[in-house]
C-alpha cells in the first residue's frame, strides 16, 4: 500500500534555522556554520504516527524572507500544513509575528499552523517564561535545532495533525 | 561552418524534458540531466514531486512554473533548477521541463549569503549594544539608590555626632567621638567616591565653572599636605609658577579634587622622602594657559605591567589592607581631567617612585587686576538677620534626620520649627502658617518633595512665591538637581549633612 504523503513547509525571517531543524529531524544532525538557502531544498520523511500508520512528510525548506508575502506562489500549491519559525533570541525576526500570522490563517484557513520559537537553547526557560509577552502570538513550541529539544515532538505533531 | 563546430564542441544543452503519465510513471524522457526509464515514477527524481502528484491527472492546460529548487541525482551531483509542469487539454501527456541554472543560483547563493550573514550580524551587534547598556544603567541605578540608602543613615551619624561634641563629655569620650566621626567621614568619602565615578561612566558629570583664586588654592594645599607629611615624616615641596594667573574659571571644587587625590595617593604609597606637587605654565593664548602639573613621590612605585590598569576602575594593585580605599580615586582622577579636556599620564619605576602627570589648559579673564571675589561668608550673614526667631517647616519623614535638624536649630535658638512626616499635610501646613524657610525631604510618603514644592509655588497665599525652600537630599545627579530648580527649590542642602552645612545653607537664604 502506498502511503499517504503530506507537504509541508517551513517559513521565516532568514536564519532562524529552518534548515538546522529540518536536518536535526531528518538526519539528527547539527551544524553551527550558517549556509544560507536560495529558493527550496525539499527532503522526505517517514513518521510513525501511531503503531499502525506511518506516512510520509515532504518538508519544503524555502529561503527565509523578511516579509512572508514575498515567497514565491507556486511553492505553496498542495501545502498540507506550515510551520513559522523565528529566533527567540533575535527581535527582527517576530517583529511581525502577529501580522504573518494573520496572514497565513486568513490565506490557508483550513491549513495547520504550528508556531516555532527556535534557539531555545540560547536562553534559559525562566527567561522564555518571564518574556511571553515579547512574542505577539503564543508559541506551539520552542524548539532546538542544536540540541534537538521538542524538534521531533513538533513535527510529529503537526503530521498527527494533518491525518486527522 | 565553423559556427556549427564551435556549438558541437562548447554548447550543452541544459534542459531536460519528460513526460509522464496520469499516474507519475515517466512516458519519455531526453536524460540530459537525470536519468530515467520508461515506467519509472518520477518521484524517484526527488520528492519534489510528490506535492504535485494531484496535478499529473489534470485535464486543462496548464503552465506552473517553479524556481530554484534543488534536486539532487543519483550519482549525488546537485543541480538547482528551474522546473515548468505543463498539462495540456485533450489527454496529451504532462511534460516537465528541468532547467539547469546552477551556476547562476550558486552565484546568487553567495550573494545572499553575505548579505544576509551582515544583516544578522548587524542584528546581534545592535542586541549586545543594548544588553550592555541595559546592565550599566541597571548598575548605575542601583549604585545611585544604594549610596542614597546608605547616606540616610549617614546622615544621623555625622549630625548626631556634632551634637553630641558640643555636650559635657570626659577625654575619653570625646576620643570615641573623634574615632565615630573620622570613621563615618570615610565611610562618607567611599560613598561619594562609588557615585561618583557612576555618574561620571555615565557622563552625567557636568562640572560647574566660577571664578576663584588658583593661588589661594595651592596655597591651602600647600599648607594641609606640609601639615599631613610632616606626621608621616616626609617632606611636601611645592614648585608653583607664579606666571600661571591668579584667577582661573574653571570648576574649583573638581580642580581641588584632582589635585587632592593625586596627592593623597602620593603621600599614601610614600614611606620615606618627599613627595613634589609641581606646576608650570606653558603658552598662553585666547585667555587659556597650558599647564603641566606634575606629583612626584620617592614610594613604592608601579611594576611596568601594571601601569596600564592603574586607571581603571576598582583596580587596586597594592591588595595589601596596609593601603585602604575603594580604589576609585585614580580613575576619578582620570575621567575628570578628560571631562576637563586635559591628559593624565603615569611614569614609574618600582621601589624607587611614581610620577603622575597632566596636561590641561585653565581658562582665566583677561584683566586680573580688576577682578576680586566676593567673599561674604555665609555664616557672616548670620550677624545681618532682621528678626529674632524665624519660623521653618521642615518636611521629613526620617526620624533621624529630624532629630538632628531639631538639635542643630534648638542649638543656635533662633528658630521655631514644625515637623510634618507626610507630603499631604505639607500644603495645609503652608497655607495656615507663615513660614520663612522650608526645609523639605524629596522622597517622602504621600506626594515627593519636588512636586511639593511646584504646589506651594502656584499657592496663592503669604509669600508662597518667594519663601526659600531648601532639598534634602542623597539624589545628587545633575538630572536630579536640575529638576529640583524647575520645581522652584531655592536651594539644596546634601545628604548626609553636618550642622555646620545646614546651618550655612539656611543663614544664606534667610532674609
């Protein structure tokens, strides 16, 4: 039987590693050295979702913009779900947190959305606590590329999901 | 000819065109980049195409054009391309066209990469800028509130300690006094020396120039430091130009501190022979003398590796509790004679003594002869007052600080006084009571003392307008003082402060 298979993709400001957390999910890999993507890199991966169905995710790992309206049309034809990722550690980069947001809920209302506070590693939890404020809309998850932190459980979370 | 020669030998056709089936299995394909066999699913390519397969069976002509998108073959090689996905009506096969741009995309790679590298660096940058600023004023609130915390209490030390000197107490007493006030004095100095040098870190020193005597200035060190090296048995010689002017503007108290803590440092590190405060003057010109002045001691001297960091802020190299302080006094030093445009440097041989030299310029007026100070004491005016007993308000919720403002007046019996603890009562106060001075707290409980005093200003009964209204006060940031004069205080008197202080304050604003 073939198995179901459900696209998703990654946005953000650049360099708030959507490369980094795709590569630690894919590959369980990590590296600090800073590669910028041009356009899109797409990677595959089966996830058990429960004992009994697996599928397939397609990860669309797009360039990072500074505004999401700039990203190219065609590449968001037959998305399953997104994933928004900003650095917890650099205000540019939820700036329009709020506003982005709005768009991709008004745009793709039916879509699943999970919103990704990455870098996590780089501050301690109690500053993350003290500052909720500093982000507009309330993050799913924070997330380490580097150490791997909540990495898998937001993914698998967004593929459980998207099957329901 | 030679043309179709030259296209077999270098032109390499770099588009591949497939077609598939309903279902993703290739029809045909030309190989030039991937290749392929018939039958085979063109997801094998790369799972790019797994999000499209709901566009293999369209029947509609249609044209989806994709950028940059990386795809990798089997034998590894990458290549970033440019992908059209064409249906057509009619049941004509999808063609996907795979244009190979790699060399142009790996250009534009780098490209972004730089700019982007010098964005998030420039990011981080502006971030750790202000997490540094963030934590030195974090610092120097907290050093400006501790030091007010601490001069509250200072307060009633040092004033208590003037009254208590003036009752009936044997020798012995009176040398317990002695060691309570020298020591709350130090504990004082240390004090102003941390706030100090916050204030100046900060820039939020300004000095404050007058006119005054620089040669009755040197004299008086003179005279002092002669007095405190003889006790140490070292000789105090002082080399003064007298080309330099007589009048200086400039700020005196600054000035004096610079020399003092030069010297104080000198006499400290010096055990044995003498130490040398000299000052000569160069060019003079546009009203300004350029002078070197120069503190010589025979002591124990700065290891060469160390010299740099004698400025510093809390460096002291000698750790021995022998030679106490914060510390602080050199890097004063420093940033007031840079706040004056002038440069400190240091020389020194270990064992054998250290040399402390600056260069500035002083500003003085033109015609010396017709300039004189004047002099009034404040005290003196003491002699001139118009009525026998005045009434003062004082406003201070510090039980202390009351005390001791009531035990200085009490003393000098020309006063009455009213004591209010709370900022709501003052106004009432005012309006009921004539009062010829108010002596008023900042920080008290109900309304400060600062916009207390901007109410009884805009009071239209007695003399609101014009009664002396006097701070008290830790909070000595020129911001601070700035914003007491535009509320109206007349005046400000320094916490922690002794009877004579006050007592000269009040004398001066009394009619």
């Amino acid at each position: 039987m073939k198995k179901a298979s459900k696209k998703i993709i990654l946005l953000g400001h650049f360099g708030v590693g959507k490369s980094s957390l795709i590569r630690q999910f894919v590959e369980n890999t990590f590296t600090s050295d800073y590669k910028v993507t041009i356009g899109v890199h797409i990677l595959k991966k089966e996830v058990e979702i429960s004992a009994d169905e697996t599928i397939s995710l397609i990860i669309w790992d797009l360039e990072g913009y500074d505004d999401i309206k700039k990203t190219r049309a065609s590449y968001l034809l037959g998305t399953h779900g997104f994933i928004y990722v900003f650095d917890v550690t650099r205000p540019a980069t939820f700036e329009n947190l709020e506003n982005d947001i709005t768009y991709l809920t008004n745009q793709y209302a039916n879509t699943p959305l999970k919103v990704v506070g990455n870098k996590a590693d780089l501050v301690t939890k109690t500053y993350l606590k003290e500052n909720k404020n500093m982000f507009a809309v309330t993050p799913d998850f924070f997330t380490s590329a580097k150490t791997g932190d909540k990495v898998d459980d937001m993914f698998i979370a967004l593929a459980k999901e998207l099957v329901n | 000819m030679i043309l179709e020669t030259y296209r077999g030998t270098y032109f390499h056709p770099r588009t591949q065109f497939i077609t598939i089936d309903k279902s993703g299995n290739v029809l045909e394909s030309d190989d030039v980049l991937f290749s392929l066999k018939e039958g085979e699913d063109i997801n094998s390519v790369s799972p790019f195409f797994e999000g499209l397969s709901t566009y293999f069976d369209v029947d509609e002509d249609n044209d989806i054009k994709f950028t940059c998108v990386h795809l990798e073959a089997i034998d590894q090689k990458e290549y970033t391309c440019d992908i059209e996905f064409k249906t057509f009506a009619a049941n004509q096969p999808t063609l996907i066209m795979i244009h190979d741009f790699s060399d142009h995309y790996k250009y534009y790679q780098e490209v972004a990469q730089s700019r982007n590298e010098s964005v998030i660096n420039s990011q981080i940058l502006e971030l750790k800028n202000k997490y540094l600023k963030e934590k030195e004023d974090f610092k120097n609130t907290f050093i400006a509130n501790f030091s007010h915390e601490l001069r509250n209490p200072l307060t009633g030390v040092t004033a208590f300690c003037s009254v208590l000197e003036k009752t009936d107490m044997s020798l012995e007493q009176q040398d317990y006094v002695e060691v309570i006030k020298s020591s709350a004095d130090h504990l004082k100095n240390m004090i102003g020396d941390i706030l100090e040098i916050s204030k100046i870190e900060v820039g939020k020193l300004a000095l404050n120039e007058e006119l005054f005597n620089f040669h009755e200035l040197i004299e008086m060190l003179e005279f002092t430091y002669s007095v405190k090296a003889k006790q140490k048995n070292l000789e105090f010689e002082v080399n003064f130009d007298e080309k330099i002017p007589r009048y200086i503007e400039g700020d005196k108290t600054r000035i004096k501190q610079i020399f003092e803590n030069l010297i104080e440092n000198a006499l400290k590190f010096t055990q044995s022979g003498k130490v040398t405060f000299a000052i000569h003057a160069n060019q003079s010109r546009a009203r300004k003398v350029n002078v070197n002045i120069r503190v010589t001691d025979t002591g124990i001297g700065i290891p060469t590796e160390k010299l740099d960091s004698v400025f510093n802020s809390f460096t002291q190299l000698n750790k021995s509790s022998k030679f106490a302080g914060t510390g602080l006094g050199l890097s004063i030093v420093k940033g007031l004679v840079e706040l004056m445009e002038g440069k400190i440097s240091v020389e020194s041989e270990e064992g054998a003594g250290s040399t402390f030299k600056i260069n500035m310029n002083l500003k003085y007026p033109i015609n010396q002869e017709q300039t004189s100070l004047d002099k009034k004491s404040e005290m003196e005016k003491k002699n001139f007052l118009s009525k026998e007993k005045y009434s003062v308000l004082l406003a201070e919720d510090s039980e202390l600080a009351q005390m001791a403002v009531l035990k200085i007046l009490a003393q000098e019996g020309n006063f009455f006084l009213d004591i209010i603890t709370n900022g709501e009562d003052v106004i009432e106060s005012v309006i009921h009571n004539e009062y010829d001075l108010i002596l008023m707290d900042i920080r008290m409980p109900g309304t400060h003392g600062d916009e207390l005093t901007k109410m009884i200003r805009s009071l239209p009964v007695h003399n609101c307008k014009t009664i002396p209204i006097l701070a008290l006060t830790a909070n000595l940031y020129d911001a601070d003082k700035k914003r007491y004069k535009k509320m109206g205080m007349t005046d400000i008197i320094e916490k922690p402060f002794d009877e004579s202080t006050l007592l000269k304050k009040i004398y001066k604003h009394l009619k």
